[in-house]
C-alpha cells in the first residue's frame, strides 16, 4: 500500500506539481524553438519520451558511482547514441519533418531536461523510481508540448495537422518563439491554478528557485531592522526592563575601585548599584535575572569592563614604579 | 581591419539582430533559471563565451579537412558533439590539475558546456558558411547574447518580485514565462521579422 503511495507520490510530483516545463522552465529550447505545429509537437515528445526514460534508467543502472562531472559527459554520449539513430531515420522516412527540426534534433542530445532529471532523481534513487519519474516527467512535457503545438498551428496557420479549418483571422507570431512562450505563460498560470483547488498543500513556487533574488531584499530588510534596532533592550524579561545609562569617566573610576576586593566573585551584582539616575531599574540580588545561571549582558558587560579597568590601573602603577 | 570588422559583425549578428536565446530559443531554460541567481551570471557567462568560441573556431577548423567538409549535416553534427566532449574532457582535466578550482566550479563547466547554445553554435555556423574569424565573432557573440538575455529576464524577475497585484496563479514562472515572450518580441522587431502579416 505504501508502495503504491510512493508511486503516486512520484507521478504527481514529476507530472504536475514540479511539471518540468511549466514550473522548473527546463528543456524550453525544443518546445519554443520547433512545436509550432502539431506533428511536430508530438514527434518531440516521443524523442524527448524515449531519451529521457533510457537516459534515466542507465543512469540509475551504470552511474551510481561515477563522478558528477563525468556523469555529466555521459548523458550527452547516452542522447548521441539515442537521437543520432533517429535522425538517420528520420532524414530517410520523414524528410520534410527532419527539415523542419533544422539544427534542434541534434541539439536534443544536450536536452537540460535528461541531465537535471538523471542527477535529481536517476542517480539517487533505484530503476523502479527513476523509470517512473521517466514516464511521468515525459508525459507531462510531451503533453505540455502537444497542446502547445496544436495551439500554435490552429491560432498561427488555421490548420490542424496541416488541414486548413478557415479560421478568420491568423496570427502568425504564434509560430515564433514569442508566441510559445506567452502561450505557456498561460499553461502555467492554469496549471497552478488547478493544483491550488486540487492539492492545495502543494507549492509548485518550489520547482523554480527565486530565493536568491528574495534573499537579497530580505537581506536589506533584515540589515535596516538591525540598524535601527537597540541590542541593548533585548531581555529576557519584558516587565522588567534595563536601560543602559553610559556613565562618565570619574563614576566609572569610583566604581571601579571599591569592587577591586570583590574581583574574584563572579556572580556580583550590577554596577548600577549606586546610580541615582530615577530612570534606572536597579538590578538587585532579590532579582529573578541576578540569579546564578540568569547572568544577563549587563553583568557580563560591568564585569569586562571593570576587568579592563583593573588592568590599566595595574599597567599605571608599573610604569611608575 | 577586415578581420576585425568580420568579427563583431558576426558577434553583433548572434547577439543583437538574431538574439539566439530571444530568436532561436537557444539556451533558454539556462538563461531564464540563472536569471534568478544573478550571482552566477560572471562566472557561468565566461564559461559560455568559452566554450562556444573554442567550439565554434574548433569546429569550423575540422570543416576545413575536404574529408569531413563533405559529409553531410548529420556526420557534421555528430562530429561537433565529439568535439564539445573532448573540449570538456580538456576542461575538466585542467580544472581537476589546478588545486584551487571548487566543485562548484567544476559543476559549472559541465552546465555551461552541455547547453542548447554552445552545441547551437558550430551548426548554425555550418549552416551560414561562416569562416574561422566570423565563427570566432557568432561564439563570442553568443556569450554576450547569454549575458543580455539574462540581465534583462534578472531585471524583470526583480521587477515581478516587487508587484503585489499580480494573480496567486499568474505569480512566479507564469509571470516569467510571459515576461520572457515579450523580450522575445521586442528581439523580433529587432530582427526585422513582421509578425503580423
């Protein structure tokens, strides 16, 4: 049962949630470039389909352990060996599709698609898993390149499947790289439409990485909230607050001197004790943050600087002797 | 001052007129995924230049063999491929011999190299009949299109960022998506192609 979850788990997530086209925006050059009609829409699926089930299933099979960066090398040897056979065949059977393909049959062979797939999911997980996502991954494309190139034909040359239909009016912009774009803009915008009513717990934000461009207006905000910002009042206790009063030089001495005898008791109490400031919460032994283990900055701050004190008196009273 | 004058208007050619990653569509899911870590932008837009130079000078060199310049556009293909994967074996020999190159270097070169633009290249060379110094003008041209293409998707990302009005479906890679088609469109007036006859 939990088996058959995870499965599905896997083709929801390859096929729409992380829909590899329409939200991760990889292996666009192909759909743009070429599925401007609905033949040859449905041609680059099958040789997407093919290349990228065999692509990861040998990699999850042969490449478990090979380095990253020659795994890499490898996809692109695995779709010369797949795309080459078929544009040999397709340039004999089919020339008018292998005219239309141009440069971007042999530019399959680098497909982004087959390498993020094979090193996201191929080369962690076992053939069963890679297979799926294969299958999945692929028919989400192909489905989304398919309705991209029946769209494009019907609204670009009025035909479907080359016969005229005798809509009014063509829009031939369709058939440029424009018009694929704006048209899985649209996709897009529907398919996750869908997903918000159908899986609302899912965020398909997450397939396409904008973090670094967030993080950088974050990071503005977060360095203005630290400049205006007083470390100073961030204390346990709220009702009870500390206001640091920075004394002058001749209290700091007088203060300094009677707690010479004291030094060595690290729990001692606040050098506030003996300011008449109103404003000052004097901390006192009675209270709850002047306890053993409730040391607050304050404490830590007096003792350091009466340290520091004590030093340069010692280094005075050298000198002169 | 021919040589130079071939060269940047090849390189102008691919960048500008014919914007490959606007026009063509090469390299586009890379220009459009780095346009949103614009950190990467330098050291991937080197890699790029390089690679699709090197291949393009490489490439049109081999053609020059009366051998291989007959052979027809498949063979032609399937030795630039070959050629791509020796340049980056190359590659990554040198990065792996000198010691202070970062994995993260390393994964780079393997994104910038296996890419629709740098393979895109020696083609549309072949196609054009371009000679050594305006193929080494189209390569250099197409890291500098790379450059443009993802300064301009960046700058509209920061911009859709910001915008508070814009749809929950329509927020993220639609909104991109869109964005993207209109640069593509601004690219085609460029190129002189009517869109509307």
């Amino acid at each position: 049962m939990s088996n058959k979850n995870h499965t599905l788990k896997t083709i929801r997530n390859s096929a729409i949630i992380k829909n590899p086209i329409l939200f991760e925006a990889i292996g666009l050059c192909p759909v743009v470039a070429i599925a401007f009609s609905l033949k040859l829409a449905i041609f680059l699926a099958v040789v997407t389909a093919v290349e990228l089930i065999v692509c990861e299933v040998l990699a999850s099979k042969f490449l478990k352990n090979v380095r990253r960066y020659w795994r890499v090398a490898l996809y692109t040897v695995f779709g010369v060996a797949i795309i080459f056979p078929i544009m040999y065949g397709v340039d004999k059977l089919f020339p008018d599709i292998s005219a239309n393909f141009g440069v971007y049959l042999p530019l399959m062979t680098v497909n982004s698609l087959i390498a993020l797939h094979c090193e996201r999911v191929a080369v962690k997980n076992d053939v069963k898993t890679s297979f799926i996502d294969a299958v999945s991954s692929s028919l989400s494309y192909g489905a989304v390149a398919i309705i991209t190139g029946f769209v494009r034909e019907l609204l670009g040359n009025g035909t479907i499947l080359g016969y005229d239909i005798n809509i009014p009016i063509k829009l031939p912009a369709f058939l440029m790289p424009f018009g694929g774009l704006l048209l899985m803009g649209f996709f897009a915008a529907a398919l996750k439409a869908f997903i918000g009513v159908k899986y609302p717990e899912a965020n398909p934000n997450k397939a396409f990485d904008t973090s670094e461009i967030r993080r950088s207006l974050r990071d503005k905000f977060v360095e203005l909230m630290k400049d205006d910002f007083n470390p100073y009042g961030d204390t346990a206790e709220e009702d009870n607050i500390k206001i640091y009063v920075p004394k002058s030089k001749e209290e700091k001495e007088k203060k300094v001197k009677p707690k010479k005898e004291k030094k060595s008791k690290r729990n001692r109490k606040s050098v506030n004790e003996n300011t008449s400031s109103p404003e000052t919460t004097v901390v006192t032994e009675e209270t709850p943050v002047e306890q053993e283990g409730n040391r607050t900055y304050m404490d830590d701050f007096s003792d350091m600087l009466s340290d520091l004190q004590e030093y340069k008196n010692k280094n005075d009273g050298g000198g002169k002797k | 001052m021919n040589i130079f004058l071939n060269l940047l208007s090849a390189a102008l050619y691919v960048m500008l007129f014919q914007n490959l990653i606007f026009n063509g569509g090469y390299g586009l899911s890379e220009a459009v995924r780095m346009s949103a870590k614009p950190r990467q932008l330098l050291p991937m837009a080197v890699f790029i230049t390089l690679f699709s130079t090197v291949i393009s000078a490489l490439c049109v060199l081999i053609d020059l063999f009366p051998l291989i310049h007959n052979l027809n556009e498949i063979y032609h293909a399937l030795i630039y491929v070959g050629i791509l994967l020796v340049v980056y074996i190359i590659a990554m020999i040198i990065a792996n011999i000198i010691p202070k190159v970062q994995p993260a270097t390393k994964r780079r070169i393997g994104i910038a190299a296996f890419n629709t633009l740098v393979l895109a290249m020696p083609l549309i060379n072949y196609r054009s009949a371009f000679n050594v110094v305006e193929s080494i003008g189209a390569g250099l041209g197409a890291g500098l299109a790379y450059i443009i293409a993802v300064i301009l998707i960046n700058s509209g990302l920061k911009k859709l960022d910001t915008i508070t009005t814009i749809s929950k479906a329509f927020k993220g890679t639609p909104a991109i998506f869109i964005y993207t088609s209109l640069l593509s469109l601004a690219f085609t007036g460029i190129s002189g192609t009517s869109v509307f006859i």
